[in-house]
C-alpha cells in the first residue's frame, strides 16, 4: 500500500484504487514498468532538454510483455505514462516519429520493403518520421502538392516540393511521405519512403516552437529527390486511404497525450492550492478557486473515461471495423482533447502558473485541427448511418451528401 495519498485528479481512476473492467493483471504490470522507466529516465531531464530543444540518447525502453499480450490498452498505458514529464517534448522525440511513420510499412506494404527497412527501425539503429503536411495543405491532405514523377528510365520517382512541421524529421534517416504520383485530389496520391539525411536533393532546417522544442520540428525541402520505384508503399495513388486508416492511431493517442498533460495541469494547481495562502487562508478556501479547479477537473475525467472506452473498442475490434466504426468519434475526441488542455492549462496559469500552457497550440493543430477534425466527426458519423441504413434496406431521412 502507498504511503502517501494521491493529489485529486493526478491519476485516472484505475489508478487511483477505484474499480474497473478493463484492465487485466498484464495491464497493471505493464503500468508499473513503464513508470519506473519514465521515473528513472525521463521526469528529472524532461526540463532542462525541453529547454535545450534536445534529448540524449535513451538507452533501453520499457519490457517484460509479451507481444501476444499486447493490446491497445497497453497503448493506452505507456502513452499515458510517458506524458506524465508534463510536455511533449521529450516523449515526442522518443516514439513519433516510429508511431507513426512505421506501421504503414509493416501494414500495407510488401515483404521484401519490410526487410529493407523494419530491422534497422524496430532496432533503432535508423530513425523514421511521417511526413504529410505541407506550408499549403494542413488539414488538407487531399490537396497535397509534393509531386514524385516516374523517370524516364521508369526505375525512380523524382520528388519535388516541401513538407512543413515535420515532427523528428531533423534526426530521421527515413519519411514515410504522402506525394502525388497521379491527378488532383486525395486519388493521386501515393506513400514513398524518402531517404532524408545527407541524401542528395534533401535539404532541412529546424523550426521553432513555444512548445514541443525537444521533438525536432522540421522543415522539409526536397529538389529532384531520385527515389527507387521499389519504395512505393502498397499500391500506387492508394496512399490517401492508408494515411487515413494511420490517422485513427495518431489521433487517440494525441487524445491520451493531451489528456494527461491536462491532468498534470489540474493537479499541480490543486497541490498548490492546498499550500498557498492569500486574504488570510488558502486558495483552496476560495469558493472561486474551488470552482475552478472543478470545472476542469469534470471536463478532465469526461474526456479520459470516453478515450478509455474508445481504446477498450478498438480492442475488440478488428483494425478494419475500427476503422470503419469509430473514425468520427476519435477526430471528436481528439478536438476535444484540445479544449480541455485550454481549459486546465488556462486554469493552471492563473492560479498558479506552469510550462504546460505552451503546449496548447501544439495539441490542437497536430492530427488535423480542431476545427477540421469536429467537422470531420460529423460527417464521418452521418455517413456511416447512412451505409448502415441502407444496408438494412431503409431510405436515411438525410438526403445529405457530406
């Protein structure tokens, strides 16, 4: 038994005693691995090389699980736990750009692209990042304008164009990177795997943020880049559809980030409302405060029990039905994962103060922003009602064609 009593919200639920369905002895175990990892490796260096803008190289990473253990709420419990630094800095360095630039690799592609490359990735002895937004095409991905034209020779593709706020890409030997192989919209477009450091056409530069320093924001030039025609990820102008089957992982665990460090907001604030003293008693007596911190502390735990059950779905599920089901309400739980960290880090700043405020812009625009992604939920929602009535052979009452 612990020997102090935990700060109110500073864990989810599960963690802080109560009872829950979801979580096995595996998960508990796994939980307990990697905060020892995070305790020992990362929350006392997490400031300074937030600061700096660098991380040292992390020897080793959490194990002791079994690969046919895993499940999407071991996912949820190491992604969780690596956002308890209280910024994403550091955390992003070590796993984004593996995330999310890997597994398109390992899904879609075919053996002989994986042996090239997924030993030297999953060992760490080479670096990889995801790269699709572009300075003219955010959230619009459909509208990329990268353009990676067949030689004459027909063995190359020649890639021509610029990618923009591309996470770890400083450090990445590799991008999985969107172009466009054939005409205009999301149709023409296809995933390569671009050489990047020293590679003869690349050029990049690191750009700057309020938040997220450590992580290696990139910019990202390329001049008649030859890449083989062999890294042609799946099939050619299929890459709009892969990217987005990757978007539905990147999403929830932006949420799961988010959630936490919103979380270590509230509960830093709390903690100090306790102590600190002003017109003659502690904040914490201030009904005013008191209001405050209670208003984030119910958008806080809202949002991380519906991201629970989120990640509990997708892990019953098949990847496709997940897909297919749940798109639309992890684009809404990702916009959402945004508003609460304005709230709590807002609240957190006027209390008391704190670095996680920085992180706000970064949390909202990352995965499709907020504005995109709650138009996004909608209509992925409306159309999968409306292929689900006309499956059971009923006309929908929505004559709409979002």
């Amino acid at each position: 038994m612990s020997s102090t009593v935990p700060i109110p919200f500073s864990e989810p639920p599960w963690l802080m005693g109560l009872p829950s369905a979801y979580y096995t002895e595996s998960h508990r175990a796994w939980q307990k691995t990697c905060r020892t990892f995070v305790e020992r490796t990362l929350m006392e260096g997490a400031p300074a090389w937030e600061k700096a803008g660098q991380v040292p190289g992390i020897h080793g990473l959490p194990g002791g699980l079994r690969v046919e253990d895993f499940d999407y709420l071991h996912t949820l419990i190491y992604t969780d736990e690596m956002a308890r630094i209280g910024t994403k800095g550091p955390s992003g360095a070590i796993t984004i750009g593996f995330a999310f630039g890997l597994p398109p690799i390992l899904a879609f592609e075919s053996r002989l692209l994986q042996e090239r490359f997924a030993p030297d990735l999953i060992s760490g002895k080479k670096r990889i990042c995801i790269a699709i937004t572009e300075p003219g095409a955010g959230s619009d991905v459909a509208n990329i304008e990268t353009t990676a034209v067949r030689s004459d020779c027909s063995n190359y593709y020649i890639v021509n164009g610029s990618k923009k706020w591309i996470t770890n890409g400083i450090w990445s030997d590799y991008a999985t990177m969107l172009v466009r192989t054939g005409g205009s919209g999301p149709s023409g477009l296809s995933l390569l795997i671009i050489p990047l450091k020293g590679y003869e056409g690349v050029t990049m530069r690191r750009m700057q943020f309020i938040g997220q320093t450590a992580a290696g924001t990139t910019f990202i030039d390329l001049e008649d880049v030859k890449v083989p025609v062999e890294n042609l990820i799946g099939q050619e102008n299929h890459g709009m559809s892969y990217v987005m089957k990757n978007f539905n992982h990147e999403r929830l665990t932006i949420s799961i980030t988010v959630n936490r460090l919103a979380r270590v907001a509230v509960s830093s604030t709390f903690e100090y409302c306790m102590k600190r003293e002003a017109f003659g008693k502690t904040l914490i007596a201030q009904p005013v405060v008191r209001n405050r911190l209670a208003r984030c502390g119910a958008a806080l735990e809202s949002h991380y029990m519906w991201v629970e059950g989120l990640v509990y779905q997708v892990s019953k599920m098949t990847k496709g039905r997940a897909n297919a089901e749940l798109g639309g309400l992890t684009a809404l739980a990702k916009a959402q994962s945004g508003m609460v960290l304005n709230e709590c880090a807002n609240t957190a700043v006027l209390l008391f103060g704190g670095r996680i405020y920085r992180e706000i812009m970064g949390s909202r625009i990352p995965g499709g922003s907020e504005d995109v992604m709650l138009d996004l939920s909608i209509r992925q929602l409306l159309r999968l009602y409306q292929v689900k009535t006309k499956e059971l052979g009923f006309h929908s009452r929505s004559s709409s064609k979002l």
